[in-house]
C-alpha cells in the first residue's frame, strides 16, 4: 500500500492485525526504512511488517508513505496600510517568502508595478515570483492603493 503526506507531517502507520487459525498469540514485529527524497524535507518510509506464529510461521507485508512538498510558500509584501498616503514611497522590494516545506532559501523577484490612475487615487500592481529549491514557481500579486489628492 502506498500513500502520501504532506511535509511536516509525521507518517503513521496504524496497528496492524495478524491472526493465525491455530495460534492465537501471533507476534507482530517491524522495521522502517527511510529513503531521502529528491527535494529538501521530502522523504519516503517503509514499513515492514513480520507476522509470527509459534511454530516460526511468518507472514509479510508492507506500506510506503511518502512526505511530499506539496505546499506553496506563503508570500508577504510589506506595504503598510493601503492605501497610503501621496508621495510616501512604496517598499516593493522588500517581499518575502517563507515555506515550511523547503530547505532552500526562496529566490523572491518584483515584477515592476503598473500605475493606474483613478480619480483621486492611483493603483500600483505588484507582481511577485517566488520560485521553491525544487524550481516550482508560485505567482502573487497585491493591489496597493495611494491616495493623490495633491492640487
């Protein structure tokens, strides 16, 4: 049986039952083996399971569960309040992510802003990249609003 989790998640197992039709008091052992994955925090275990009886009859059988990095990163564009003031600069440089899943610093860029001008304010369109260890790509973007009531 094979299955996934995501990462951060401890795999379980569940308590195997073993019955024998002459033996009752069957014995029921295991081993893990953990085998690294191919990104940072990602890994698979199996278990092995040995049912024996008291008469050295043995069964096996085994699950493999597989911790996966399914989970986006969580992006964070330090603005201040929106919408701010006129001429206040606007800090678009200083995004962020952060991911719980990845061993690797994330690679974060800005796309440049688009500024649309509306009556009494102008709108700034942030695009951001972050881009995960294992080159999976997640796209962001904010909407922050400047008040131009300049005359």
């Amino acid at each position: 049986m094979v299955s996934s989790v995501p990462c951060g998640t401890t795999p379980e197992f569940g308590i195997p039952i073993a019955t024998d039709e002459f033996d009752h008091s069957v014995q029921i052992t295991y081993t893990d083996i953990t085998h690294p994955g191919i990104y940072a925090r990602e890994y698979s275990v199996t278990r092995i399971w040995t049912a024996t009886d008291n008469c050295g009859n043995t069964d096996v059988c085994s699950r493999t569960i597989f911790v996966e990095d399914s989970v986006a990163p969580v992006m964070s564009i330090p603005v201040g309040v929106s919408p701010v003031e006129y001429g206040i600069a606007l800090d678009f440089e200083n995004a962020t992510a952060d991911d719980e899943c990845d061993g690797n610093e994330l690679i974060t860029y800005a796309l440049p802003g688009v500024k649309k001008g509306y009556k009494d304010m102008n709108m700034h369109q942030l695009k951001c990249v972050s881009v995960k260890g294992n080159g999976n790509k997640f796209f962001h973007s904010a909407k922050i609003f400047e008040h131009n009531d300049v005359e």
